[in-house]
C-alpha cells in the first residue's frame, strides 16, 4: 500500500467509527479513549493485514474489541476470552494480565485445532503508573459455525486457567 492508501484507509476506519449506528449508540460520541485505542489497533496492524480488511469492518472490530476490554476490565484479575462471527471470520478477544508467551501459546493452541490465525491484533495496555501491564489481543480466523465457535471459547478458556 502506498503513503496516500495508507492515509485513505486510516481516514476510512475514522470515519467508520464516527458515523456507524452499528458503533455509536444515540447521543454517544466519539471518546478520546475510544480514539487512542483504535490508532494504536490500527498502527499494530502490518500492510498485508490491512488489505485482509475493510475499514468499516477494522472499525467494527475495533469497537467491539474496546468494549469487550471496558467491560472485563471491572471484573477483577484473570484473562477474560470472547468468540464471536464478524465478516465471514470468526473473532476470538482477550483481555487480561500480560503473562510470558501469552500470544505464542494461543497461536500455537489455535493451530493445533486447526484454525490458524488470519490476522492478530496485539495492544499492550496500561493505566497510570501499574507495574503489570494488561493486553488486548484480537485475532481472526476461519469462519465456523456457532456450535463450534461456542466450543472453541471453552477450550480456550480452559487453556487459559491453567
């Protein structure tokens, strides 16, 4: 991709997210920390993935990966894992503590099943001055039925507890 299809698709994913009644409900707007989490989602992603994707359809996982981390982020300590269709893939979220070779042993897990990540999204998180860093991960692999996609979500949840 070049520079300007670089800007334009940037520009696209911005917009997605400012216009989509998909994304905003009535009267919610933009957030600034809404803004710095899609720019870094963005910005983890290589070239070839962006092409993957559409930026109305990055935008659409983006939100759904920020509210998923609002979410689990009061729920305490531990890993919180999510699996869901979006955009003939299925999607799998995690948010929870940073631990050694988390995205490794998830891919390695994935592949094993075989369902090879299509495309992963890693965001190192962090609040204030904590010493232990949180991570979202977003990763995308082939689309499955829900039966499979629900089983998928235990086994993970499974390999995550351990």
């Amino acid at each position: 991709m070049t520079e300007v299809a670089l800007r334009t698709y940037r520009d696209r994913l911005l917009v997605a997210l400012s216009r989509s009644s998909e994304l905003l409900t009535e009267g919610e707007h933009l957030t600034e920390g809404l803004l710095d989490f899609a720019g870094r989602f963005y910005d983890a992603l290589l070239e070839q993935e962006l092409e993957q994707v559409s930026p109305e359809d990055l935008a659409t996982d983006v939100r759904a990966l920020y509210d998923f981390v609002q979410a689990s982020m009061h729920q305490g300590r531990g890993l919180f894992v999510r699996v869901r269709s979006a955009h003939q893939r299925t999607c799998i979220d995690l948010y929870g503590e940073e631990t050694p070779f988390l995205l490794n042993t998830l891919k390695m897990h994935l592949r094993a099943l075989g369902y090879p990540p299509l495309l992963i999204v890693d965001q190192a998180l962090s609040e204030g001055l904590q010493v232990r860093y949180r991570v979202a991960l977003h990763l995308q692999v082939q689309a499955m039925d829900a039966a499979a996609s629900a089983e998928l979500e235990l086994k993970l949840r499974s390999l995550l507890a351990q």
